[in-house]
C-alpha cells in the first residue's frame, strides 16, 4: 500500500480491538451503555410528563394550576382528573419529544425575559380550538410561535 506508518498505525487502532479486552466485551460493554442511555432518557420523559413536574415551576403553581383546580378536569362527579400531560402532551413517541424541545425553548425564553407568562395564557382558547378542530385531540400542536434560538 501507499500509506505510510503512521496512517497505517492508526488505521489499525481504528479497526483492532482493545489490546485488554475482547471483541465481545466491547460490544457487551456498549450496549449496557446504549441500554441504560435509552433507559434513563425514556425515565426523564417520564418524569417530566406529570403534573406535579408541571406545577413545580411557580409560574404554573401560581396561575395557571389555581384556575384548573376550579375546573371539571380536576373536580367531577365521577372523579377522573385530567392531568396537565394529558392535554398538553403528544402521546406518540416523536411528537412527545418535540414537544418537550418545545418546552425547553419556552423555559429559555422565559429565563431570557423575552415572552411573558400573560403573553401564552392569552392565546390559551384559540390554542385548545386548533389543537381539537385540526388533529381531533392527538397532540399538541398549537402553541405559540416564539423565537428560535
């Protein structure tokens, strides 16, 4: 070949395995990462798609939370509550974690001072109007348009 020692050095680096441990344990080695990567991933979506994560921010627990206890999602006759996540939240994989992006842009924005808590909660009908007439309740897709980061 045309390569020289060095390139050859490193090309075999790349394709050879540990000289202390062997093909297998490497790849046992990553897929415990890979797996517990996944795992705690999938954990934190969890977390986060809960009321009392919802109402933990004082935003919420001071405003928008003292409005929902008054309403027939949280006091019924029959005793089933609907739950932040349950109308805010996609349930598909995909469009649950573009909407947790979302989240995050508006935390961002919020921290930054550059939106207004006043500013979503007075588009909040027109919102729940486009979230059930366009997609008959699936997902979440209208909230407020912000600036990208």
């Amino acid at each position: 070949m045309d390569q020289n020692p060095q390139q050859q050095s490193l090309w075999r680096k790349l394709t050879s395995p540990s000289r202390t441990l062997s093909l297998a344990s490497l790849l046992a080695i990553g897929i415990a990462i890979g797996v517990i990567g996944w795992g705690g991933f999938n954990w934190s979506m969890e977390l986060t798609n809960t009321e009392t994560f919802c109402v933990s921010c004082h935003e919420m627990r001071d405003n928008v939370y003292q409005e929902y206890k008054e309403t027939v999602h949280y006091n019924n006759r029959t005793g089933v509550r609907a739950t932040c996540p349950d109308c805010h939240v996609p349930k598909e994989w995909i469009h649950k974690v573009i909407r947790k992006v979302q989240a995050s842009n508006e935390l961002y924005h919020k921290v930054m001072g550059t939106i207004d808590t006043r500013e979503i909660r007075g588009q909040a009908p027109a919102i729940g109007q486009k979230r059930l007439g366009d997609n008959g309740g699936d997902g979440f897709t209208g909230m407020p348009q912000l600036p990208q980061l």
